[in-house]
C-alpha cells in the first residue's frame, strides 16, 4: 500500500515538474527576441543605405541647372544638405520640369510648348508672389493663399488637376519660392511692378 502511495506521489510530482507544451524557456524566448530585433535593423540599414529604392530614401534627382540655382541663390546658407535643401531641390525640380515631377497634376508633355511652371514664371515671380501672399484677391473676392495660387496654376495654365493644400509638390514649391525670397531679402508686402503668380501670362489659372 505505502509503496502505491509513493509512486502516485511520484508521478504526480513528474507531472508538475514537466513543462507545459505552449509555453517556451525563457532562454528559447530571449534568443527569438534578438533574431526578431537584428531582422528589424537588418531590414532598415539595408532600405537605407544598400537597397537604392526611392520608395525606401530621401534622395532627390539632380537636374540640370540646380548645382548653379543653388550657388546662385545661395541656398547653401539652409545647409549642405537636409529635408529643408532637399524639399527646396525637388520644388526646383517640379518648378522646371513639372511634366516629370508633377506629372499627376498636369496633362502637359514634353511636346508642349510650355511643361513646366517655368514655362510662365521666373523665381522671381514666386518669390514675390511668396512675400504677397495671404492678401486681399479683387478678383475671387478674398484672401488668397500662395499654396492657393499654385493649386490654381495646375489647374489652369498646366490644363490639369489640382493637388490637395498639403500635397508634397506644393509644399516644396512653396518652399523653393522662401528661398529665392530670403536670397533676394524680400520682405512681406515687397512688389516688383504688381507682379503675382495669379497675374502671370495666362491670366487666372497662373
């Protein structure tokens, strides 16, 4: 009888002691977190520095002609690089060649005569229409924005669509219009002959 008891007391013990089969060790567990984790950085050294996908950098395309706007207008005084440069270099790029660069919100080619906001506009011009922006319009009846003028630009003179407010192109347009402004030391309110980017060679649209 004694002897049964302890087998059963044996038996019972062995079946505490075993480990239930969903749970894992606690070493088992910390090794599966550090392969997690060296996964994770693995994957985002490798997005940003050797994947060479745009959907994965920052990078912005060189044109032709930036390397000289930008000694120009000195856009080196916002530093050697970063967002606030490179969003200026891509406002270059669809200021110039918004067929390529906006080409969502235009239906102009490269067969047409005028592609690009430049095709109407010089820096000038949207620095001006930068530093007279948010002011009383005649013609809509109210105060107009520059990101305002720009959406209407696309959707006249580029004979397209118009972009959201917050929209990428347009930020970055409105940017590359601050710095020719700070290079030009425009201050609010400065004109140049009443120009305006809503006054441009093809009437309202830009």
């Amino acid at each position: 009888m004694d002897v049964n008891v302890a087998a059963a007391g044996q038996e019972v013990r062995s079946v505490r002691a075993a480990p239930s089969p969903g749970r894992m060790r606690p070493d088992a567990l910390r090794g599966k977190t550090w392969a997690a984790a060296a996964l994770a950085l693995g994957f985002v050294l490798w997005a940003h520095l050797g994947s060479h996908l745009p959907v994965f950098r920052t990078h912005v395309s060189v044109e032709r002609g930036w390397k000289e706007f930008r000694d120009g207008y000195g856009v080196s005084e916002f530093g050697g690089d970063g967002h606030f440069v490179r969003a200026a270099q891509n406002g270059y790029n669809v200021f110039f060649f918004t067929h390529k660069y906006a080409g969502r919100f235009t239906r102009k080619t490269p067969a047409d005569r005028v592609n690009a906001c430049a095709g109407c506009h010089t820096p000038a011009d949207m620095a001006y229409a930068f530093v007279n922006a948010d002011r009383f319009d005649p013609k809509s009846g109210r105060r107009l924005s520059f990101e305002e003028r720009v959406m209407r630009c696309f959707a006249g003179s580029m004979d397209g669509f118009v972009p959201t407010l917050y929209d990428p192109t347009v930020r970055d347009l409105r940017i590359l219009a601050r710095v020719v402004a700070h290079h030009l030391q425009l201050s609010e309110g400065a004109r140049k002959d009443g120009v305006q980017l809503s006054e441009g060679a093809h009437g309202d649209g830009g």
